[in-house]
C-alpha cells in the first residue's frame, strides 16, 4: 500500500477513522497498579537470615515510590483544572492589549484574569502538595531556598490579601516595620502558600471580623502572625466564645468546610509546604478570638551577624 500512490487516500481515510486517542488518566493509573500486583516481592536467602539474624527488612509506607490513589488523583485533578485555566488567562490577556475595548469590557476581563490566576495558584498548591507527600525522601531537594526581601513579596501580597478580605466584609489591618530582614525562602512559593493560607484563613472568619497581620523579628527568625481582633466593646461579647469551623477529611491532603462550601489543603499539607520553604506553621485556638496563624522564617546568616552586632 505505501508504495502505490493509489491507496494513499483509502490510508487518509484510515488514519482520520482510527486516529490516536489520549487515553483517561484512570485508564494509566489502573494499568499501573496493576503492572505493580504482578511483580514478585524481592526474595532474601534463609542461610544469609540465619548467619546474621537480621530479619528481612520491609520498606516503611510513607517513603514508598508508589503515590496512594487519591493523591494520584489529587495530582491529576489540578492539572486538567489547571490547563484551561492558564488558555483562558492567555486569551483574556491577549484581549486587554486591544485599545479599543469599552471600559466595561475591560474591566470584566480583569476579574476573569483574577480570578483565572487565583484558582491557577490554588492548583499550584495542591499539585506541589501531592508532590511532597509522594517524594517524601526528597522534600527540601525540590525546593531552592534563597535569600529573598520579604518586603517585596508583601507589597505583592498586601493588596490581594485586601481584596479577599472586603470581598467577604472583613477588614484587614497589616503591621510591618519600617525596615524588614532578608529571610531565606523561595520567593515564588512563599507568595503563593501566603496567599492560600490567607484565602483560608478569611474564609473561616464571620462576616464583620477584623484581622490584624503582624510582622516581628523574633531571634533569628522572622515572625509573621495573624489573628482575628474583636471589633466588639461590650463586656457581655468579650467574655463570648469563639466557635472554631467545621472541617470535614477529604483524603489524605484535603478538608471540606460545609458552612462555605470550600475545599482546601488540611493543616498537615500546609505545615509540610512551609517546611519546604523554609519556614514552620503554628496554629493555636483561642476561645475568645479563634485560631491564631504564626509563620516563622529563618533569617538570612550575615543578617542576623548584623543584628547581634547592634545588640553589642
């Protein structure tokens, strides 16, 4: 057929009628853990046992090579949502260029170019999530750490924490000193798990509630903390209860928030994100105002040589 021009066109015909489909990404999972049931567990010589009595070592779970499915899943779940997202933000931005679109239509277009980046860096979030929880062994190798200014991020950060903030009738209030440290970090991931910690951290929160961010050296670290304020004098509400939300397990990474309907990463992924830049995740509930959020993270060495030496 290939040497007779005449059959090219039934050979077109063909191809069109039985063209290469992407395969489901359950389809290759399936196929993988079913490749994995058919291998034989490595054997260990008796005699070698019994000469040294070492019994034969089993691999611990959470460093196996294998993801769990749902994490799998998790993964498989934010890149197919992750996708289109970023063709829709390409194309949104592509239109802004254009100087003759009506205010109107130019302001919609950037609400969609928000809200396109704020959903594309919530799944960043989770993929990197998975990640470290299925390459357990090699959590800080995939992740460069870098003397960063930290007040540069926040600049970055600030404005959108203030508009998550009145979108669900809070008010924010940010104290930064003057003059903030060098901390060593990743700059692109510690905006990100900032602002989703931030995301989540609003969304827990009564409508009307006010949230101080507070910035301090602390040691040789920098702490970074939020709290909720009451807003209220009367004596009666001071003494009220805070009651915290309720969280429900969604597998091993995620939680589900049934008052706002949200979905979010659990308190261990996110600590383990932070110890992937470089930093530590506190929580503490207290009764009277709610949970309170404190990062850490570490100082820049010739920073903190510098700030001994003042003390000196």
């Amino acid at each position: 057929m290939l040497t007779n021009p005449d059959f090219c066109a039934e050979l077109d015909a063909l191809v069109q009628q039985y063209s290469p489909v992407t395969p489901d990404y359950r389809i290759a999972m399936q196929f993988s853990q079913l490749l994995l049931q058919e291998f034989p567990e490595p054997e260990v010589s008796k005699d070698w046992e019994t000469a040294t009595n070492i019994p034969h070592p089993q691999p611990p779970i959470p460093t196996s090579p294998h993801p769990v499915p749902d994490v799998e899943l998790l993964q498989a779940f934010a890149h197919e949502v992750r996708t289109p997202l970023t063709t829709i933000r390409t194309m949104t931005r592509l239109l802004l260029k254009r100087r003759d679109l009506p205010a109107g239509v130019s302001d919609r277009l950037k609400i969609i170019d928000h809200e396109c980046t704020e959903q594309i860096d919530r799944m960043e979030l989770l993929f990197k999530a998975a990640e470290l929880e299925t390459c357990a062994a090699t959590k800080a190798a995939n992740t460069h750490l870098t003397p960063m200014s930290l007040n540069q991020v926040l600049q970055q950060s600030i404005p959108r924490w203030q508009q998550a903030a009145t979108r669900r009738n809070l008010t924010l209030e940010v104290v930064v000193p003057q003059q903030l440290p060098t901390v060593v970090s990743n700059p692109t991931m510690l905006d990100r798990v900032l602002t989703g910690l931030m995301e989540n951290f609003t969304r827990s929160l009564p409508a009307g509630s006010h949230i101080q961010v507070q910035v301090i050296p602390a040691g040789d670290q920098l702490k970074l903390q939020l709290s909720p304020q009451l807003q209220c004098q009367d004596t009666d509400a001071a003494d009220t209860f805070v009651t915290p939300p309720i969280r429900k397990a969604l597998g091993q990474l995620l939680m589900f928030q049934p008052e706002t309907g949200t979905i979010s990463l659990n308190l261990n992924a996110t600590k383990h994100l932070f110890q992937a830049i470089g930093g530590k995740l506190i929580v503490r509930q207290r009764p009277q105002y709610g949970e309170v959020l404190t990062i850490f993270l570490p100082l820049e060495v010739s920073h903190q040589q510098n700030l001994e030496l003042r003390k000196n």
